[in-house]
C-alpha cells in the first residue's frame, strides 16, 4: 500500500516566513503586530503568508476589537507528522525484509 504525503500542505509550510510563522504560534496565539514584530517582515507581505496558512486551514482566526488573532491547528500539523511517521515505518519494514524489485 503507497503511503502518501499531502504535497500542498509541505508547499505551504516550506516557505521560510510560514514556517516560521507556524514556529511562533506553537508557542503562542499572536497578533498581526506581534508577528511582524517577532519576524520583521512588511505588514502586507505577513498579511499575504497569514492568508496562505488560513486558506490551507493551519490556523484559525480570532478578531479581537480592531486586531485578529491567530492560532495554530495543531491537528492539521499532527496529521503531516502522521504521514511521514508512516512513511518512515514503511521505509524500515523495507529495509528489515529486505524488499527490493528485481531489476528486468
């Protein structure tokens, strides 16, 4: 059986900026202004990358008075960690049996 990877959400979450987004709001639910804050980066690029995370269902939105909150999804990243957690279990019953195709 293929074990597979959702491809999208490795798309999303390679982006430098958003990963470190994501690394921020493991540890905390923040703020656009925090975040530009903890990363430097211009409000509108934040912005862009923030709604690329939303999109892809990484975080949830909290609007707060005039500012909104972000939170992360920790199951949507459980579930990538479960892919490749099957990915590398397939990997080691290969190598353990040693399944390899011959070659034609």
């Amino acid at each position: 059986m293929m074990t597979s990877v959702d491809t999208d959400m490795i798309r999303v979450l390679a982006d430098p900026l958003r990963l470190k987004i994501v690394t921020l709001l493991a540890h905390e639910t923040l703020c656009t202004t925090h975040l530009v804050a903890e990363t430097g980066a211009r409000q509108t690029n934040l912005s862009n990358h923030l709604r690329v995370l939303r999109e892809a269902g990484v975080v949830d939105t909290e609007p707060c008075g005039r500012f909104t909150y972000y939170r992360l999804r920790p199951d949507v990243i459980e579930s990538l960690a479960g892919s490749f957690a099957e990915l590398a279990a397939t990997a080691r019953a290969t190598v353990a049996t040693d399944i390899k195709r011959a070659c034609p």
